[in-house]
C-alpha cells in the first residue's frame, strides 16, 4: 500500500508538470520571439533613422560605421538610391528574424536578426522552468514517502492489534489518528476484542462451574457403585457389571477434567514476550481511570528490562483480581512491584491490610472461588505455566512468579 501511494503521489506529480509544463513552455517560446521581433524592429528603426541623417550631411556610409550600429547576431545591408550597397555583421542563419525599413528617398535598409540568438533567449527562459520540474520530482517523491508512511502507519498499527488479536490478546491499544477511516476501523476492533473476551469469560466461567458442580456427583456416584460393589449381598454378576461401569465413570471424570484444563485457558501458542513493567504500568492506569482505589495510593515500581512470557490476557485478568483484592479487602497503600529473579520474573501485589491467611485467600475449589476470586487467579496464573502465592508478613502480599522467555 505505501509504494502504491507513492508512485501515485509520483505519477501525479509528473503528470500534473506535464500538463502545466509544456503549454508553458510553448507559450513563453512564443513570448520570447515576439520580444525579440520588436528589439528586431525598434533596432532597424533606430539604424534607419541613423543613416537617413548621415546620408543628409553627406557623411559616407562605411562598412565600419554600419557595423557600429548593430548588436551581437546582428547583420545590416544597406542598399543606397543609386544602387550601391554596404553590408555588415555575419550572416543570420536559420530561423532567424528580418526587418526591412526605407531610408530617405529611394534607401533600403535589412536588418537580419540570428537565429541562434533567438535561440539562446529561447533556452534562457525556458532553462528555469526546466529546473523547476526537475527538482520538483526528487521533492515529490520525498514528499509522497512521508505522506504514504503517514497514511499508512495507523494501518500498520491495525493489522498488529488485528494479528494480537488473533492469538487471544483482547488488550489490543488502537492509538487515535487524524484519518476518521482508520479510527473508525480501531473502534470496532476495539469493540470487537472486548465482546470476544467477554464472550470467552463466559464460556470458560460455565465450563469451570459446571465441571466443578459435576465433579461432586461424579464422586458420589463412584464410591456408591464401589460401595455396592463390594456388599456380600450383590451377586457375583451385578458387582461385576458395578466394577465396569466404574471405568466408564472414571472416563467420564477425565473428560471433566479435562474441560476444566481448556476453560482455564491454557494455550501455549498465546504467550508471547511481554514487558512486564510496561504492561502493569498500562493497565494500573486504566484501571485508576475507570475508578479503582479513588482515595488510596497505587504505586508501581520495577524496572525495565523485566521481560516474562506469558497470555497477556490472561495476565491482565490475573493483575485485575490482585488489584481489585487489595483495594477492596486491605487499607493503606497498594503497591505493585515486578523485579527479575534469574530464572523467573516476579508479580507482587501487596496493601497495609490486616492480612489474610492461606486458607481464606485459597480454600477448596469444590467450597468457593475465595477472596475476590483468588482461586480463579490462581487456576489463571498455572495455566501461563506460573504459580500465585501469599507471601507470610505484615499486611498482604501475593506473588505471582512467571516463567521468563
């Protein structure tokens, strides 16, 4: 597409000198031989009246003296009333101008303007006009470069968020551009990667409900068959056909937990490099924009060069539950600090709260999500191949270690 601007803007260009540039330069050729036909005639006049008033004082008319008369690419012929003639100057050429003129009674006077002089005023006016078309292409093509890659960069940006998007990142930055196409074509991917995130947050939540809610019968259908089973009453047959259909169950709870695995999202083809300071920095700041801990202090500190591989969706989700956990359940300030440790980077969200103890932050899947939905958090944070844990001390601390590129 930028090339294609280009040579547009380009072709244009030429096209447009082409139009202006010719017609011009027929026209001021034509402008400039009709100045020099008048110089042509006023000097002839000029001659004329010279010799008519020596030809009166009885002067001789002399090949020098005619000479002194004429310019550069000029030549004379005077032909006097008793035939005699006097020349002078060189001959005109081709394409060249002549002006005849009588001198007194019976007098002729030529005087032939060079063609090679008309000529030379000819390429003299044109020569910068001629300039001017060739420096104005090199300026054009600078010109079309910057104005395609201007054009061209929102777009640029747009099949990046369109391609981020494609490998499961709904956190897509659409920067604002003065072209209304472009920003038009950001706000409905915009749009569309938050209905698509909503949309699998739904389906990973039932999945994960609904694969918790049958793991519970699952059990209790299995060690009830076990159970009858193993009765001295059962005949030998009916246990026989109770310890088979215990296999199916078993078949049956793999495939639970199996769904359970995909709805918490673990695709490794997702993770890409992230800057993790940048990237907590974005959205710590969102999430003050929209409202979070109004009246309470959320500092980030870390440095650059703390680089994890990770969903950044995912992330994203596991940081807003750390967030929203400190600033609803703890006091004080909230910081959140990324550090590097080597082998692994580090995530810490931590407040001046009370505190909370493991078994509050992370109680049994199969009882309840936990404080602010630290279970999922924690579910999220496996499946980037991480692990979230409350760090022992004063107030709250949750470590989310990550694993580095």
């Amino acid at each position: 597409m930028r090339s294609r601007l280009t040579w547009a803007f380009v072709g244009l260009t030429v096209l447009a000198l082409v139009l202006y540039g010719l017609p011009r330069a027929f026209l001021l050729a034509d402008l400039v031989r009709a100045a020099e036909e008048r110089t042509a005639t006023e000097v002839a006049t000029l001659v004329a009246v010279v010799l008519e008033e020596r030809e009166a004082r009885g002067d001789a008319v002399t090949e020098a003296s005619l000479q002194e008369l004429l310019g550069e690419g000029e030549a004379a012929r005077y032909v006097r009333a008793d035939g005699t003639e006097v020349t002078a100057g060189s001959a005109p050429g081709e394409g060249g101008i002549t002006v005849t003129r009588d001198v007194g009674p019976g007098g002729t006077l030529t005087l032939a303007h060079s063609g090679d002089a008309v000529q030379a005023a000819v390429v003299a006016a044109l020569t910068p006009l001629v300039l001017m078309g060739l420096l104005l292409v090199p300026a054009a093509v600078v010109a079309a470069r910057l104005l395609a890659r201007r054009l061209t960069r929102p777009f640029d940006e747009l099949a990046r968020a369109a391609a981020d998007l494609g490998t499961g990142r709904f956190d897509i930055a659409v920067p604002r551009t003065t072209i209304p196409e472009a920003d038009a074509i950001g706000r409905a991917l915009v749009g569309s990667a938050e209905r698509l995130e909503e949309l699998l947050d739904r389906e990973r939540e039932f999945a994960v409900h609904a694969s918790h809610r049958l793991r519970t019968p699952i059990t209790a259908l299995r060690l009830d068959l076990e159970d009858l089973s193993l009765w001295p009453e059962t005949p030998p047959t009916v246990a026989a056909q109770l310890t088979a259909s215990l296999g199916e169950l078993d078949r049956l709870a793999a495939a639970v937990t199996e769904l359970l695995d995909d709805a918490r999202g673990r695709r490794v083809a997702a993770t890409v490099p992230v800057d993790l300071t940048a990237f907590v920095r974005r959205v710590v700041d969102r999430r003050q924009g929209e409202g979070l801990c109004p009246e309470r202090d959320v500092v980030v500190e870390g440095g650059t060069g703390v680089v994890a591989r990770v969903d950044p969706a995912l992330l994203r989700q596991i940081l807003e539950v750390l967030l929203d956990n400190a600033c609803r359940h703890g006091a004080g300030r909230v910081t959140v600090r990324t550090a590097d440790r080597g082998n692994r980077v580090e995530l810490c969200v931590a407040d001046e709260g009370a505190g909370l103890a493991e078994g509050i932050a992370f109680p049994s899947r199969s009882a309840t999500e936990g404080v602010g939905g630290l279970v999922g958090a924690r579910d999220r944070a496996e499946a980037l191949g991480g692990r979230l844990a409350l760090e022992p001390g004063d107030g709250t601390t949750l470590v989310l270690t990550l694993p580095k590129p």
